[in-house]
C-alpha cells in the first residue's frame, strides 16, 4: 500500500485532514477500496476511498448514476419512506473533492473518489447466520422499493454488455477458438477442459431458454446489478441490513437478475473462494429464507415473472462461470486476482455450485409454490438432464 499516495490523496478531498489510520478492504472484485480514518475541524472520522477501475466506458457516468440513485433515496429517508419497520437505512453518498469542487480526483491515470462511511455497520463474504439471509432479502427489496419510481432511462449503463448472457458465450467461443492451449501446464490444462467440457451443455441449453425468455415481456426496473452478499451493510448491533452499496453496476435490468445474483451468492454459504472446493453447495434454505424476506417488504406474488426465477438463478450462475473462465482465458483483466489460476478456480467454484443448484431445483420449484408462486415445470424437468 502506498501510504504516502493515499495520504496526498486524502488532503485534496479534504483540506487541512491529518490522516490517523488506513485500512485496506480487499473483498472487492473490481475497485481498489480503502477506509480512512482522519482528524479534521476537531473531530474524528471515518469515509471511503476508492480507485475506480479502468473496466468503466466512464468514471464520470458511473458517479451521476451512483449520484441519481443516492439523492433518489436519500431523500425517500427524508420523507420516512423507508422506515415503515422503524429500522435506519444509509446511503453510501459521494463527497465533493475540495480540490476541484467535483466527485473525482484525477491522479496520473486513475481517477478516485470518496464516499461517505456508514457507522456501526459490519459486511461479510460468508454468510455466518443462515436466518440472517432472511435480512438480506428484506434490504434487496427495501433497494427495489426505493428506486421503483425512479425513471431506469435517467441511468446510463456504463459497461457493455453488462449481463448479457449471449454476450459472454460468444465472447468465450472467440476465446477458445484462439487461445493457445499449449502454454498451459499440464495440470492446469486438464482443468480447463474438464471445464469446458462440463459447461459446454449449459451452454447449449442456456441459448435455448434465452430463445424461450425472449417470447416473455418482463418489465424493466432500476436493479443494483451486482447484489452480493459483500455489498449488503448489517446493523453491528441489532444484524439487519441498513444499506446496499456499490452502486457501480445500477443500470436498467430485470428484477429477477438481482434476485437471481443474490441468491447465487448468498447460497453458496461456502463463499466464492473457499479453501476447499468439496464443501461448495447451493443451500435450498438460504434460498428460501431470502425469498421470504424478500416477499415480506415486496408484496408482488402475483407478479407473473417470478415463476422465471429459478432459470434466472441457473442464468446468473452459469454466466459468472463463463465471465470467470473468460477472464482467465484473457490473462485476468477483469477481475482482480491474488495467483495466476484464481479465475479458473473461481469459475470452478461456480460450476460445482451450479450441479448442486440443479439437483435442487425440484426442491425450489414446490417452496415457490408454497409462497403464491408457481415456475415452469418444463424447466425443472429439463435442466436436470444435463448433469
């Protein structure tokens, strides 16, 4: 960490900040996130700095979105919108750099911001307490049910192609067609092609229900887009979650996506880079604890398009295997990594996760049922043939 660039940094959002202390987060995937603790006007305090990647088309459109979706709740806080249940919500708001009056800072070729740092709040990248899966469904819809009337064509998407399915399978089979397979070692390369083999029949059925979900007309909303379990803030206190962050990823979509995401990871209680890959599964309760706590806040059971969760669920996890796969494949430019083969293994993780989700997908389709909700019988019954 290069203290001194971060203390620099610091002193241009802030005039006159004497920096106490620097705490690395390194649970982010994408940006390089750091909490500050400083002095400044006579008192201590804490805010969030972060380098925002070099995936984005652009840094300013990803703060006027993360800005439009933060001043949209912020002020349904001010109009007690959001405590009907007597429980606080925070936003993750940006801070004007004293420096140049704007939300970003420009240092050589990276451009930082700061963010305001909500207290007494904790995260987590495992889920610890199944039954606390109960609260994160009842934050996703608290999210949901703040940006509900806020207009999704105000948000600019700002990376391409961003969970577009088909996208990624014909970004991987560019990638297999040319990639040079020989300077892989031997190990490694048998993992990809136990990979590749055993996704290669998802994909094919992945393209038909695309096909089949097009004939669908499910209405667009404002999602989050990247609704992991990382990215929910809990109460220290009280465990209940008092705010949704990273707001990078908040563009138009499908409902269904960011239920699809969260319950992917969520359900994975092993976690997305477990020491040992044989204790991957897919927890059905987690699952469903979710949903009822999701339902709780969002009272839409009737609303046809939630019978297409379980596809959505099997969408999410095999296009993260992909996009894991791909990124390996093209020498980890997405993704951070912490050793060479960190890609292969996490697109790994998401397959085994994937065969345990499908010997379970009976198992969702009769609790949905349970709830007001009924799926598609022909996907249950389909999507078990693969395995």
């Amino acid at each position: 960490m290069d203290y001194a660039k971060i203390k620099f940094i610091t002193n241009n959002f802030f005039y006159n900040s004497k920096v106490l202390n620097i705490d690395y987060i390194d649970s982010g995937l994408i940006n390089k996130t750091y909490i500050i603790e400083h002095f400044k006007n006579g008192k201590k305090s804490k805010f969030i700095l972060q380098r925002l990647s070099n995936i984005f088309d652009s840094h300013v459109i990803v703060n006027i979105n993360h800005k439009l979706i933060t001043d949209h709740i912020e002020e349904k806080i001010r109009e007690n919108y959001l405590y009907f249940d007597n429980l606080r919500w925070e936003m993750p708001s940006l801070i004007r750099c004293d420096f140049n009056n704007d939300f970003l800072f420009p240092l050589g070729s990276d451009f930082w911001r700061a963010m305001k740092y909500i207290d007494d709040s904790f995260s987590f990248n495992i889920l610890e307490d199944k039954k606390m899966s109960y609260q994160i469904g009842i934050g996703l819809a608290k999210f949901h049910r703040a940006c509900s009337d806020l207009d999704f064509t105000k948000l600019k998407n700002n990376i391409k192609d961003f969970h577009n399915t088909k996208h990624y399978i014909d970004q991987l089979t560019i990638s297999l067609e040319n990639y040079d397979f020989i300077r892989l070692d031997n190990i490694v390369n048998k993992r990809v092609q136990k990979l590749i083999l055993s996704l290669s029949n998802h994909i094919v059925y992945i393209k038909f229900i695309l096909g089949t979900l097009k004939k669908n007309i499910i209405d667009l909303s404002v999602i989050h887009g990247d609704p992991k379990l990382s990215n929910f803030l809990f109460d220290i206190k009280y465990n209940y979650v008092v705010s949704l962050i990273d707001l990078d990823t908040v563009s138009s979509g499908y409902l269904l996506t960011d239920l699809a995401d969260c319950i992917r990871s969520i359900s994975n209680t092993a976690g997305e880079d477990p020491d040992n890959i044989e204790n991957v599964y897919f927890d059905i309760n987690c699952c469903m604890y979710f949903l009822r706590g999701y339902f709780s806040i969002q009272n839409q059971k009737d609303y046809y398009c939630f019978g297409l969760l379980p596809e959505f669920i099997y969408l999410i996890i095999v296009e993260l295997a992909i996009r894991f796969l791909n990124d390996f494949l093209q020498s980890n430019r997405y993704f951070k990594i912490k050793y060479p083969t960190h890609n292969l293994y996490r697109a790994e993780v998401q397959c085994r996760l994937l065969s345990s989700f499908v010997n379970q997908v009976p198992i969702l389709s009769d609790s949905l049922h349970q709830i007001g909700i009924s799926s598609n019988p022909t996907f249950v019954s389909d999507v078990q043939k693969i395995v």
